[in-house]
C-alpha cells in the first residue's frame, strides 16, 4: 500500500473541516474531542509544511505529538 502523506494545505482544510463540525455538536464532550482532532491535523500540517520546505524533522515516539 503507498504511503500517502498529503499537503500541509490538505490537513489545514481537513483542521478547519473538523472544526466546523465541532461548531454544529451539542454535546460537550464530543465537540471536545472534534477539537483535538482538528489540534491533530494542524499539527500534521506543520509536519507537512516542513516536510514541504526540505527541514528535516525528528522522529517522536507515538502519541508524543
């Protein structure tokens, strides 16, 4: 399967996506959790952005951001 690694454009659209959703949620915790997702994608789409300009990036263990 290949890897698809996508823009730092596409997980900005998908941030903001997340959070337009968490904007319609009623429930508290769900909209937190929409929230951290969308935290997620920005944060993926910083990687990107250097991934994009050549700046090579550490390796951070899973779930360390």
């Amino acid at each position: 399967m290949p890897l698809v690694l996508g823009t730092a454009e596409h997980w900005l659209r998908r941030a903001q996506e997340a959070r337009d959703m968490a904007e319609q949620m009623v429930d508290p915790e769900a909209r937190q959790a929409m929230l951290a997702v969308a935290d997620g994608y920005e944060i993926v789409a910083k990687r990107a952005e250097a991934r994009e300009a050549g700046v090579p990036m550490p390796n951070y263990p899973k779930g360390s951001g």
